[in-house]
C-alpha cells in the first residue's frame, strides 16, 4: 500500500508545457511575416521558438509542480509572442491549419539552421508538407527529488526506468480516453486534403489523433529502455523513419541530447504527444487537461499494472481503439464509454484523501460528466456551436484569434498583476529577451 505522501509526490510531479500555434494573418491565411524581430534570435531563446514550419510558434515552460503556475508562465509567454507580432498578426487557436493555398505555397519551412531546414525538406517532402502544418500540445512529466526521495531505496534507474515505462504504456493504452474527452479537431479546413485523398464525410472527434493526422505510422517497443532505443536506431537504418527525432509516438521516453543517452543515464522523463490544441482555452490547453495527466501519470507509476513483456500487444490494440475513438461522431456516446467511466472511477478511488493543489475529485467528476454527455467535449461543443458549418466554424476561430489578442494584450502580465505598469513592461521586456523569471 502506497502512502498518501508517496502518491502526493507523484501527482505533483515536475509538468512542462509545449504548445505550438500558427501566426495568421487578419483573413485567417499563414502569416508572411517574419518570427517577431522584438524577440531575442529564436535560435538562441529558450521558450519562445519557431517550430517545424516557419509561422509555427511553440512556447515551452519550464517543469513546475503544480498546474496553475505552469498555466501563469504560459500566459506570461502569450504575452510576450503577441506584444510583438504584427499589427494584423494573431495566433490560430485549433490544431488543424487554417484554409491553405491548393499549391501549399503559403507553407514555409522553419529555416532556423542548415542542418534542421534539410531534415524538415526531407519531412516535408516524404510526410506531405500540408501534414507539417498541424500544431497541438505536449505534456512532459519527470519525477521530483521529493517522490525519488520518498522511493528511497527503490530509486535505483532499474526500478526508475521501469516506473516510466510503466507510465508510458498507460497513456499509450489510454490515448483513446484522452482523444474523446479532449479531442478538438473535427473537421479540416480548405486545401488540408486533396481531392483525391480520404477525407471524413461528417465531424470527428480528432482527425490530428487519426490516422489522417500527420505521423509516419511507426510505434516503437515499451518493453524495455534498451528495446526502444533500439527499435528507434533499426526503423532509421531501414529508412521507416529519417532520423531519430522523427520517432512520433504518442509517449517519447526523454534523456537529453542523445537517444542512447537513455541507455547509460536511463529515463529522466516522458513527452505526451496527445492533446489537440483546445480553442475553448485560451492559452490552448485547460487545467483540467493537465491535471488529468497528473493523475494518470501517477496512477500509472504506483501501481505498475502492467506486463512489459506483453505491452507491444496492448499498445496495438490500444491503437486502433484510439482510432476508431477519434474518428467516431463527436455527438455519440463512445462505444467505450464502459471502460471509461471505469478507468475515471478508479482514479477518482486512487486520489480521495490525498491533499493536492488541485481537486482531483471534482476533475473525475466532471471527466465522468463528459464520458456521459459527449456534448460537452471540445469536438461536439465546437460542432454545435457553428450548427455543423465548417465555413461558420472557421469564421468563428478567426474571431476567436482575434477576441484573444486583445485579451492578452490587455491583460496584466500573467504571475506579476500586482507590479506597477512600468514594472510589467519591464518584466515583458526580460521576457521577450528570453529571461525565465520567477513569480513566486
């Protein structure tokens, strides 16, 4: 029986936050403006970059334990992008692009340097360029000293290794439940598929969680660190992937900067590569998202339910489980809502009388309300809302991008509400200068 403490510190693990937006212009086409030049060089800055392609701006905070001070430094972060893109300048808040040119000229790669703008061409080129263009957010999770310290002589990398994995395949063989209570892109736009490709004929629930969302199909072993770095090396040498980055599970195991680091210093933590961006959020991702992960993360790693011998199995039934999940009608009641509501259950069971930052009671709550009601998913709110007019729903993204802006720039800098005007000014400045600064 683990202790409440020991729980505690796995829920309040170290959470960053990846999220990637398009810089659009003011009729919702991909902005031709360059990354903002009042920005520190985004080869040199550390949490505002441009992403694979060049209107693509990801914003990564730093690992925090608790979720609303992650949010406050992505918020902070928003404002100091938008502070300085152009006047008829606003960020795309859906994963899916926005209408594109049937050429795909309006799509440029990211040129941040030779060697990364080679490898993008050759991306580009073999996974179709329009497929580049969708964008959504990463959840990274590691262990703190205080749960390592709490694991005491379990903390070995053996023992370490293993609790990653572990959490790795559960998300892995819980993607289907993240995609239906979170999935939020159910249609396309204008010139995202061609005329001669497969194209959904109604709203889904995730097309970016599909198999027409943009990856190359291959899924790495879970069974053990040394399977997955291997896996990985194999599927380069037999051009299934070109280059170990370009492995795009839905679970990365991470040790920086080399892959075979893995091997010599093991796991230090995990990428989550699941969620769509949700439009209904405006810095793209909600608490409840986070904290859900939060949770699953630490269910997953205290109670190890799974055979890693076996997993590779699982994680291909789990696959195409997730498939048929994203692509069912965001108004249905998903065929698994059984196994759903069981798995929220347990975890609303696993967390009661554990005191956190958060209420991990009313969280399952509220994910239990959305396994019975799929009107309040992201995808059917998004349906509903344009009475299923995928015209009207861009047109209302637009103004939403737009509402956004003002917003943020209005707004106190995020974390430091309490500092004069010319003090915010300031601290938006260090942040634009690529500067973390504390708020605490």
């Amino acid at each position: 029986m683990k202790s409440a403490n020991y729980i505690a510190s796995l829920i309040n693990s170290f959470v960053g936050l990846e999220v990637e937006t398009h810089r659009i212009n003011g009729t919702g086409g991909l902005s031709k403006h360059p990354y903002p030049t009042g920005l520190l060089d985004e080869k040199k800055h550390h949490f505002i970059k441009n992403d694979f392609l060049e209107t693509q701006s990801e914003l990564i905070t730093p690992p925090e334990l608790n979720t609303k001070q992650g949010l406050t430094d992505l918020g902070a972060y928003h404002q100091a992008l938008r502070s300085e893109l152009a006047s008829s300048e606003y960020l795309w808040p859906y994963s899916m692009p926005p209408k594109l040119r049937s050429d795909h000229t309006d799509i440029e790669i990211a040129q941040t340097d030779y060697k990364n703008y080679i490898y993008r061409q050759k991306v580009a080129k073999l996974r179709k360029i329009e497929r580049t263009a969708e964008t959504g957010v990463h959840v990274n999770v590691g262990l703190t000293p205080a749960a390592l310290q709490l694991m005491a002589e379990d903390s070995t990398p053996e023992n370490l290794d293993n609790l990653y994995l572990q959490a790795a395949v559960g998300f892995m063989t819980h993607r289907w439940l993240l995609t239906y209570l979170f999935g939020a892109t159910p249609v396309a736009f204008k010139n995202y598929f061609s005329s001669t490709a497969t194209s959904p004929k109604r709203p889904v629930r995730s097309i970016r969680n599909s198999k027409l969302g943009f990856g190359n199909g291959f899924i790495a072993s879970y069974r053990s660190v040394s399977d997955y770095v291997d896996d990985i090396e194999a599927a380069v040498r037999d051009h299934k992937i070109i280059a170990e980055r370009e492995y795009y599970g839905t679970v990365r195991l991470k040790r920086t900067p080399h892959l075979t680091d893995l091997l010599s210093e093991g796991i230090l933590y995990i990428e989550l590569r699941i969620y769509d961006l949700d439009p209904f959020a405006p810095l793209g991702v909600s608490a409840d998202a986070v904290n859900l992960v939060r949770l699953m993360f630490a269910f997953f790693a205290s109670n190890q339910p799974f055979n890693l011998d076996q997993v590779n199995e699982e994680i291909q039934v789990a696959a195409d489980k997730n498939e048929a999940v994203a692509m069912e009608n965001p108004f249905a009641i998903t065929q698994f809502h059984d196994q759903a509501a069981t798995f929220i259950n347990k975890l609303k069971t696993f967390s009661l009388g554990i005191s956190l930052p958060f209420n991990a009671q009313q969280l399952c709550l509220r994910m239990l309300e959305r396994i019975d009601n799929p009107l309040l998913t992201p995808s059917a709110r998004l349906i509903s809302w344009t009475n299923r007019d995928s015209q009207q729903l861009f047109e209302k993204l637009l103004l939403m991008a737009k509402c956004y802006q003002s917003d943020f720039l209005t707004h106190p800098v995020y974390g430091f509400e309490d500092r004069s005007a010319a003090e915010q000014q300031r601290i938006l400045q260090q942040l634009k200068m690529g500067n973390q600064l504390s708020s605490n």
